[in-house]
DNA sequence: GGCTTATCGTTGCCCTAAGCAACGATCACG
DNA sequence: CGTGATCGTTGCTTAGGGCAACGATAAGCC
C-alpha cells in the first residue's frame, strides 16, 4: 500500500507524461497520426488479431481502433483478412509495406530516444517499460471494456499464430 | 545508453499511460476538466506563480493554461492577482475554494488509486514517479518545436472502403 | 427451420485538449 | 520617445477519443 501523498504526484506526472508522448508525436510524419505507431508494433510484436484485441491492446474505444485502422489500410500498411469462422470479425494482417512504415517511425523515436536520454542506463529504461507496463494493467478492466477477455477453447485464436513476433529490424 | 529495443516498447507504454489519465479523468467531477487538477495541485505545491511558470511545468502551451486558468478563476479556485512589478503579468494565487476543490479531487484520485493499486509497494509507486518525473526532464528543452519540420514521407492512398481520409497532400 | 438476442465492427455526431497565429498591453532599451 | 521584445488572451483549426445507432452476422431457443 503505497502512501496518500504520492499518489498526488503520480497523477501530475501522468500528466506530464503526456507532454512527452506529444514530443514524439511531433516527429512522426504527417500521415502517420499519432497512434498509428502504436497499431503498428503491436500488429508486429503480438501478430495477427481482431479489431476487439487491438482496441483492448490499445486501451481506447473500438471506434477509434476502427478509423485507425481503416486510415493504415488506406495507406496499404495493414489489410483486413476476412474471418474464416466469423463473417463479422476481421482479421487484421501487418504488410511488408506496414513493416516498413514501422521501421521508419522505429528508427525515428529511436533517434529521438536516444538523443534525449542518453543518460538513462538499460536498467532505467526496462523499469520504467515495467512500471507504466503495470500500471496500465492495474488499470485493466476499470471500465465496461469491450471484449472481455474470454477465449472459447475452440475458437482458433488467431493471436501470435499467423506471424511470429518478428523481431526483424534491429 | 539504453538498448534500442526498449524504446519501441517505451512508446507504445507512454501511449497505454494514456488510458490511465483517462480512466482517472473519468472519475473527476464534470466542472473539472482533466487538467484543471493539475493546474491547482502545481499552485498548491510551488505556490504562486506566472502563467508561463505555469504552463512551463504543465509542458504544454501558453493557451492552453490561459483557457484552464480562466475555467478555474470562474469557478473562483484561483485568482489573478496584478504582479506589482509588472503589469502585463498576473500571479496565480491558490484561494482557499480551490484548496478545498483540490481536496475533493485528491479525495477521488486517491479512492481510485488506492483501489487500483492496492498491491504496489510505497517503493514502487515511488520509483514510477520517479522515472517518471525523470523522463519529462530529459524531454525538457523540446517545447519550441515549429510543428511538422520532417515529412519525407507520403504514401498514396488505396481505396478499399468507403471513406477516403486521403489528407496525404496538402 | 424460424425467431430472438448477443456480438463485431463501422459510422455519425459531439466534446475536449492542444497548438498556432494574431492581437493588445506592457516593459526595456536605444 | 520610438522600436522591439515579452506576457497573456483570444480566435481558429486539428486530432483524439467516446457514445450511440446501425448493419451484419453468430448463437440460443422454440
């Protein structure tokens, strides 16, 4: 249990935090709004997945994940798979285009990164990943989320099957 | 130097932190629009203060902390007083109002975190805000950025559904 | 099989946060 | 005392995000 008074200035620096996300942001290129970066790595790290798993991993409503994404199919950078076993549901697939694209933005937060915090050691940086990682999930189901996280056992999760989580650019 | 690896997750977490300042926001009363929070606690905590001082440790635009200053001098939670040496500055002064309105939020944000996070240790929320606080300093001297200077990168657009963002060019 | 209800995703509409630019007022300095 | 810099406010614009309604499909139930 953590004191009162902290969690005072855990809010602020929430905030603040904010600010940073915005830096980022700023470097990105135009077509490329914000949260595209973020669909992009997690189509490349967690595979192929559904509109509901995206917005889950995303932590934002479904309709924003929606026009995110029809924004990257637009632009070529992510196609929408019809389900197999869902005639609803879409299967959203990162394309080589897409990969490129996220090479390209990696490469440009990495610059910025690594200007900015070029004094921080591996163990700052992996703590930090782990706390805010935490966080959020402390924070996982505090609102009517959609899609809970119910996996029927015969439903073929389609989660990290189709792509291995591709490590490729480093 | 921190591994370039790691600066793909951070992104993607300081884009999840999002959520949490949303879910927190959520739980603040309707008059109290998301920053408003921030604005009083800095006053509580630094004390009185220039707008730019303000919008210095907010990490955001000098407009931006006019509008919520103003919303919070309507409310009668801070005032403006003349700064005697200089007329076109204003001192914000906390009133004894936003102390109380102050209280109120602390109240909730601490009801929801301390429910939220219940199993953090006091030495874990501390080092998060630690980092955290850390992270914005090293993004400190970033503000002045004249938006969009790079953009090398377009990508037409394919059609594939009905709506057509297509604001590649402009 | 048909009917009803639940679920998935898309879209329309709205609100808020944030930035830029222009402006009025004031200082500071020649 | 005029010229330029600085402080803060306001108008305009954009992007992100949420809610609700909708069409389409799936799952239960009779």
């Amino acid at each position: 249990m953590a004191g009162q008074a902290q969690y005072e200035e855990l809010v602020r620096q929430l905030s603040a935090v904010g600010a940073v996300r915005r830096d980022l942001a700023r470097i990105m290129p135009p077509d490329c709004p914000a949260g595209s970066g973020a669909v992009l790595t997690i189509l490349d790290v967690h595979g192929d997945m559904h509109m509901s798993k995206l917005a889950e991993h995303l932590a934002v409503d479904l309709s924003v994940t929606s026009r995110q994404v029809a924004h990257l199919v637009a632009r070529g950078w992510i196609e929408r798979l019809p389900d197999p076993v869902d005639k609803r549901s879409r299967i959203l697939h990162l394309t080589p285009a897409g990969l490129d694209r996220l090479d390209d933005l990696f490469r440009r937060t990495t610059q910025l990164l690594a200007e900015r915090l070029s004094d921080w050691s591996d163990d700052e940086v992996g703590q930090l990943i782990h706390l805010m990682s935490r966080l959020r999930e402390s924070f996982g189901d505090c609102r009517p989320h959609p899609g809970r996280v119910h996996a029927p056992a015969d439903t073929p999760v389609i989660e990290e099957t189709t792509r291995t989580p591709a490590n490729a650019h480093t």
